[in-house]
C-alpha cells in the first residue's frame, strides 16, 4: 500500500514526466557513456526486488539497438534473479 501511495504522489508531482520524452531518455542515458547500461541494471535490479521487471524489458529496445537491448536486458535478468535468489536464500536460512 506504501508503494502505491509513493507512486501516486510521484506521478501527481510530475516526477514521471521525465520519462514521456524517449528521445531525450535514450540522449541522457548515451550521453552516460559506460555507466548507461550500468544506471539499467540498477534500475532493472530495483524493479526486479519490487516486483515491476517486465516494463525495463521493453525500455531498452526504446534506448539500445535491438542486440544491445537483447544482451542488456537478459543479463541484467539473469544477475537480478540470481541476486534476489542469493538473498533469499541466504537469510531464510536459520
């Protein structure tokens, strides 16, 4: 229910406003250099923990070319799973 009502209040501030214009999206996040596909996984990493993956899935086929966005985003799936697998694991242990 926290969740919601942070999204909502972002939303209402016009925190997302942001992310309407792509093409500006895809020139800040190239204009990062290396750290573009590095700010993704985190980004991809901290959706992954909420539960809201899917939709970075489809964003980095707006920001890479295809291959890129192919590579960036099974990878970035493939080390969040991993991740969130070895936290879980590692304290529901007792």
């Amino acid at each position: 229910m926290l969740l919601l009502v942070l999204i909502f209040t972002f939303w209402w501030h016009g925190a997302f406003s942001y992310f309407a214009d792509i093409s500006q999206l895809r020139a800040d996040i190239e204009e990062l250099g290396a750290f573009g596909p590095l700010l993704y996984f985190i980004a991809f990493f901290t959706a992954y923990l909420i539960g809201f993956h899917p939709g970075l899935v489809w964003i980095s086929g707006f920001i890479w070319p295809l291959p890129l966005a192919i590579l960036y985003a099974n990878l970035a799936g493939l080390l969040s799973g991993m991740i969130v697998f070895w936290i879980t694991r590692r304290f529901s242990q007792r």
